[in-house]
C-alpha cells in the first residue's frame, strides 16, 4: 500500500484554511485549494472537542480510510484538508462515506464522477 503525500508543517495548514474552498457536512468539513504540485496531499485533524484520545484517532482512521479508497478519483493538484466532527466516530460508515462525495462534488474535486 502507497503512503500518502501529507501536509505536515503549520503554515501549510494555515495557507489551505485561509485562502481554501471548504465544505461542510454533518460528519467532516473539507478544505481544499490547489498547489502546484501536480499531486494531492492530505492532512486530517481532530480537536480535542471531539472527545478523549481514542474517540479522535477513531475519527481520524476513519477519515483516511475514506481518502485512501476514494483519492485515486479526486483531481491532482490539492492540499486536502478533512476535519472530523463529533459525529466522524459514530455515524456509520456509509453515511460517512455519502457526505465525502457529496462534499467532494460541492468543491468540485472529482475527476470521475462516482
């Protein structure tokens, strides 16, 4: 299995929510915005709101399982950002799952229509 390219560094993040697109849903938000990279990259947070250690890692695994069996779809070139919510850990998987391509198609990330 293939890693995927990550946003790690502060500023990073900070570029993406200030001058990004972003997309609400009841089990994530996504921002995004194009780099020049020609590659998409991915970073996943969860705040500290959304409960104890285990509940946000939930969360966050659940969100790069999404990313990881979708991305090959979505259109190169984007910082990615998914934020879990309070709900990202408990909603089922396949409305998880709904609410990504119906946040994806608002951006307009897709390359192949699902």
């Amino acid at each position: 299995m293939k890693k995927a390219a990550t946003l790690k560094e502060n500023y990073e993040f900070r570029r993406v929510y200030q001058r990004g697109a972003t997309a609400v849903g009841g089990g994530m938000v996504i921002y995004c915005r194009k780099n020049r990279l020609g590659r998409n990259r991915l970073g996943i947070t969860a705040s500290v709101k959304i409960g104890n250690a285990v509940t946000r890692n939930r969360a966050r695994r659940r969100l790069r399982e999404i990313y990881r069996l979708q991305g090959d779809k979505l259109k190169k070139g984007y910082d990615i950002i998914l934020v879990a919510r309070g709900r990202t850990a408990a909603v089922s998987w396949q409305e998880l799952n709904d609410g990504f391509f119906r946040l994806c198609r608002k951006l307009d990330l897709w390359e192949v229509e699902p």
